[in-house]
C-alpha cells in the first residue's frame, strides 16, 4: 500500500491542483528507519526474529527500534 499526498498551489489567485505524491511502503520505511538511526541512543533496528518472543506467544513486529 503507497502513501498518497494531495495539495495545491495558489498562483496569482487561482487554485490548481499539483498532484499526487506516491511513496512505496519499502521507501518509507527506509526513510523512517534511517531517522531512528540518527536518534541518541539509538543503536540498531531489530529484524523481528526473536525466537523467545515466539515460543512465548509475543507478537513481534517485522522491523522496529531496539
């Protein structure tokens, strides 16, 4: 599923439309993974295959901040 933005410019009094803006899911979270990184205390993304949180019965996210 893409991400999707909608805006418009006002140019000399008159309102048109600049478009669509679709960003893949895998793009965005490049991005979003990138950002974390350059937080304080951030060290690494964990890739979710943690064994002890399935045999625990855990639900555990793909990708996040560890």
């Amino acid at each position: 599923m893409a991400t999707e933005a909608v805006g418009s410019m006002s140019m000399m009094g008159a309102s048109e439309p600049l478009g669509v803006v679709r960003v893949a899911r895998q793009v965005l979270t490049t991005i979003l993974m990138n950002s974390a990184l350059q937080v304080p205390g951030v060290t690494r993304i964990a890739q979710g295959n943690d064994q002890w949180s399935r045999l625990l019965g855990r639900e555990i996210p793909k990708q996040g901040v560890a």
